[in-house]
C-alpha cells in the first residue's frame, strides 16, 4: 500500500513536470476514455518509474479516472450546489469511496447516510472532518465542510466479521459502543470538574490537576489559562493511554480534543512546555496507524510544528534540557519517531531522497536508543522499575552504574519535593485551625490563605477586605431570624459601637462576637452594604446564595448524592489514566518504531557508502 502510494506521489510529479493533463485531449477522448498517447506515457514512465507497463497502465488509469471524477463533480457542485466528499472508511475496509450531498444536512443525517450504504452501525461511528468530531446536531456548512473535504470515519468497535452475526456477539458489542460513549462523557464531565476545582481546597479531600515542570515542581498559571491548559492534558493523557492499548480509533477523538483546547492557550505559554509538540506527533502517529494519513493535510505541518517547538523548549542543541536535566537522551525518542513520520510523510509523497534521509536518521536514532535487555535486568535486580532503567539507560547512554545513580538521586529528588510539599500542608492546616479558632469558616480560611500565599496576617487581613468571605452558606437559621442576647449587644456597645450596628453585626453573624467587633471595627463602626440585612428581612446570606442554588442543591434529595458519586467515578476514571512517572511519555518501547522503520527501509534505495 505505501509502495503503490509512493509510485502514484511519482508519477503525478512526472505527469506535473512534463504538464501533462491527463483529463483533456490527447490522453482523454469525447467519450472519457483513454486515448492513444496513453500508451506512449505508459511506455515512457515505466521506464522511468522501473516498473511493468501493466502496473504504469494502472496507476495511470487511476489517476486519470480521479481527476476526471473531480473535475465532473467541480462543475456539479457549480450548478446544482451538490457537493463531492471523499469518505475514507475504517481501514479494515481499506479504500475511499465518494460521496454526493448538499451541505445543509446535519451531522447526524450525514453519519447516517455513511452508515447505511456501508454497514456500519450508526451509533459506533465518529467522524473527523478538517481534524474535528463532527457536530451531529449543525449542519455541515455551519461546520465548515466544503466540497472535496476528506471525511475520516471511525468505527469504535472491534470485533471479526463472524462473531459479529451471532446474536450474543450483537448484544455484546452494543454494550461495548454504549460503554465508549459513556466513557467519554465522564471524560468530558471529570476534566471540567478538574479544570474548575479551586486550588485552595485540600487535595487529599478534593484531587485537582497540577501543572509541573521538568524537575517536578509547580508552576504558577494564571487561572483562566491554567483551564484550558488543565483540559487539554488531561483530554491528551487520555488519548496517550489509549494509545498504549493500541486503541487509536477511541484515542483520536480525545487527541483532538486536545489539541482545540492547546489552542486557547496563549503562544508564549505553548512555547515553554512540550506537550504541544508531543499532541502533534501523537496525532500524526495516530492516523498513520490507522493508515488514514491521506485524512491529515496538514501532516507536515503539524511535523514541522512540532521540531520547532521542541527546538524552542530544549534549546537549538539542546542545552536547555542539558541544563536542567544533565542530558537528552530519553528526548531523544521523540525525534526518532519525528523523523520518521516526517521520512513516511516524503515517501508517501514521492520524495523519495527525503524519505531516506529521515528513515534512515530513525534508524541511527534506533540504534543508539535500543536497551540491552540485560541492562534493565541488571537494574531491576537494584530494586528499579523497568520504566525508570529504561529512562536512566537512554539518559547514561547505556552506562548501568551511571543510571544507577541517575535514578537513585531522582528518587532524592521526588522525596524531597514530597517532604516540602508535605510540610507546607502541615503549616496550612494549623494555618487553617489558627483562623477557625478566630471563629472564621474553614472555607474563608482556605481562600484567604491561598490568594496570600499563605502569610497569616495577610489572610486575617484579606477575611476582612472581602466580607463576602464571613458569611456562612450552610445555616439554617436566616440572619434576621436569630435571637441576640442583650448581653452580645452590651459588650459590643462597651467597645463604642452603636446598638443598631452592633445588634445588626450579631444578627448577621449569628452571635459571634469576635467577628462582628472585628468587622465593626474594620469598617469604622459600620457593616459594610454586602453585610447589611435588607429592608425586607432577608438575610445577606440568602441574597448571596439564592441566585447560585438550584432547586436539587437546596433541597439535599438523595439524586444530589447521586451525582455527587456520579461526579467523584468521573473524576477517579481521568487520575487513573495520569502516569505517575512524569517522563512516562518519554517511555517508549520502540517495538513499533522498528518494525515501521525495517518496513520503509525495504522500499527506499539506499545510497550506498
């Protein structure tokens, strides 16, 4: 399949060259047939081409046929607004078939349509157009389809044609179409309750995604990037992990999905982390593998994309990474399989000296990087995971003793980032009882301390700067409804405030004196407006909550608890999928790698030294 496209990449060159057209006259007669100078161009380029005639005559023919296929449907789409879509079906199928529609149907009449005049069963289909799922629910035109767009279609299922007609075989893999629907509907749910949880809540209690650099240590982003930055590695470490079961079908739409929020990322964030190059090598990597690399138009692009941000977050010759980490060989992984999708990328295009060189720059980047079985053995006798000799071994260049100690000090390393991240928990949590004990809520403590980073006086300071923080959202007992002693009033009234605003101060925070004489006194003697009781008796409280409470909130039903459960799988199902080794995506085995780069290495002609 690779040789036939290289060939085709060939001679449609040639044919460019020469500015030959094979779809007008000489080569194509009134009737759309071949003429006779096809013969002559049969003769002449298989020569060239060092092929059989037959095979020339084919690929020729092929060719051809295309444009004049195109060229009929270019002059359709002009009168009559019917559009031509090339639809690429799941590669058990293997071939490309057309397809004519107007572009004001749905996405889901056009799946549909595909799935009907293929036999595919509607709901395990996804398609990708211009490198998005489809909307099922906007019409095509809404979405930007245009006529001779490519139309990937992904079938998530995976089962052999004769299971398949059995009834128990049917039941099962709807189970499974359903299970993957779902799956990516927690997906969705889990990383947006990840990407919106606050970082002031405890992380023991409430897990949230943290954004660290090479060495393992946070880095502080502003809050709204850090969203779209939180989504867009979680979607792609899902996709990752797919990717490892070799389940690139499901692992796409969550590619994809990756990289659209990658987008709503600032240029200068996307230019100090590397995840964005690596989204582009796995979405390349992906649809290769699921041999729809014709489907990427911009293949090259994303390639090229991909080399230059490598080269502004390691350095032109690497130094940065050999700066910060001592050494580049576990990065070096990456740059294998960048050159030789980049070699496949200018094989499949008929380039076939480019194509050798990048091949065979994976093939020396193979070599070196190949482990010595006998090595991670060595290591894992050491009490060392078989990632972690892995990693150390690329980094040492196979020195057993130096990796040894690579990862020993690593280990160090991680200990001591704990150890410190620990004891600032500690601090914040006798932070926390300190302000509690002042009769302030834990929550008020825990924004407070967070937006000052953790300076106690500051976030005694910042309580009461931001009055909103006082207020307690879980009472039962409204504010203008709570019975004041005389006593309450009494003290504060000794302490020079007036009865009104000290009667009103207790009132709002249900008896505590302490807050309220500091409130009072914070504010010159007065409640601030978002702290007064309204004319109407309801308390700031309510005001405060009622426009963000819904009805099932409120009311404590048991579906809350539900959804809380639903909320908190949703959540567990995308920490599942975070590697806890941070280079785990440097971790790659290579088995594929060598068998792609064997493959291509048989088609190319190798210059001989």
């Amino acid at each position: 399949m690779a040789q036939k496209k290289y060939l085709i990449a060939k001679l449609t060159s040639f044919l460019r060259e020469d500015k030959i057209q094979l779809w007008k006259p000489p080569y194509t007669n009134e009737k759309k047939e071949a003429g006779e100078e096809m013969k002559e161009l049969v003769q002449k380029y298989s020569s060239k081409l060092n092929i059989s005639e037959n095979d020339t005559e084919n690929m020729l023919e092929e060719i051809r046929c295309k444009a004049i296929e195109r060229g009929t449907g270019n002059e359709n789409f002009k009168v009559t607004g019917i559009a031509r879509l090339d639809i690429y079906l799941p590669r058990r199928k293997s071939r490309k078939v057309p397809l004519e529609t107007n572009l004001f149907i749905t996405g889901k009449e056009l799946r549909s349509q595909i799935a009907q005049e293929h036999s595919l069963k509607e709901n395990a289909v996804k398609i990708i157009i211009n490198k998005k799922q489809l909307d099922l629910g906007k019409t095509l035109e809404d979405q930007g389809v245009t006529h001779n767009a490519k139309v990937m279609v992904l079938q998530l299922e995976q089962s052999d044609e004769e299971t398949k007609r059995k009834v128990q075989e049917e039941e099962l893999q709807c189970k499974k179409e359903k299970e993957i629907n779902e799956k990516m509907q927690r997906t969705k749910k889990g990383l947006e309750i990840l990407a919106e949880r606050e970082e002031y809540l405890d992380e023991d209690s409430f897990p949230y995604l943290d954004i660290a650099n090479q060495t393992g240590r946070s880095i502080k982003i502003p809050p709204q990037a850090k969203k779209a930055l939180v989504l867009a590695m979680g979607y792609h470490e899902k996709g990752r992990a797919l990717m490892k079961k070799k389940e690139y079908e499901i692992a796409l739409p969550y590619l994809l999905d990756a990289d659209k929020h990658f987008c709503e990322c600032s240029t200068e964030l996307l230019n100090t982390v590397d995840n964005y190059a690596v989204l582009q090598l796995d979405i390349v990597w992906c649809y290769f593998r699921l041999e729809q690399l014709d489907c990427l138009d911009d293949a090259e692009k994303k390639l090229s994309m991909a080399h230059r941000c490598f080269q502004r977050c390691y350095g032109e010759n690497h130094e940065r990474l050999i700066d910060i980490k001592g050494s580049y060989g576990r990065e070096k992984v990456l740059f294998l399989r960048l050159y030789l999708l980049q070699g496949i990328g200018h094989y499949h295009s008929g380039r076939e000296k480019e194509a050798a060189e990048y091949i065979q720059k994976a093939a020396r980047l193979y070599e070196e990087l190949s482990i010595d079985p006998d090595k991670i053995n060595s290591l894992s006798l050491l009490g060392f995971s078989e990632q972690e000799a892995r990693l150390a071994l690329r980094a040492c260049h196979g020195n057993v003793e130096h990796a040894a100690n690579l990862i020993s000090n690593r280990r160090e390393e991680k200990a001591q980032i704990r150890r410190e991240e620990r004891a600032k928990r500690r601090q914040r949590l006798e932070d926390i009882n300190t302000l509690q004990s002042m009769g302030y809520s834990e929550r008020a403590a825990q924004v407070a301390l967070h937006n000052t980073q953790g300076n106690l006086d500051q976030a005694f300071k910042f309580i009461l700067d931001n009055p909103e923080l006082l207020l307690e959202d879980d009472d039962d007992v409204a504010s203008d409804q709570f019975e004041v002693s005389q006593e309450s009033i009494d003290q504060l009234m000794y302490m020079g405030f007036s009865r009104e605003s000290a009667e009103q101060a207790l009132k709002v925070f249900k008896g505590n004196i302490h807050i309220a004489s500091q409130t009072l006194a914070h504010y010159g003697g007065v409640l601030p407006a978002s702290l007064q009781l309204s004319p109407e008796g309801s308390s700031p409280s309510e005001e405060s909550t009622s426009s963000k409470d819904s009805p099932t909130e409120s009311a404590g039903s048991s579906s809350s608890q539900t959804d809380e459960d639903m909320e908190t799988d949703a959540v567990n199902e995308i920490l599942e999928d975070i590697p806890e080794h941070e280079e785990d995506y440097l971790d790659l085995t290579l088995e594929e790698e060598e068998q792609i780069i064997h493959e291509y290495l048989s088609y190319i002609q190798v210059p001989q030294h």
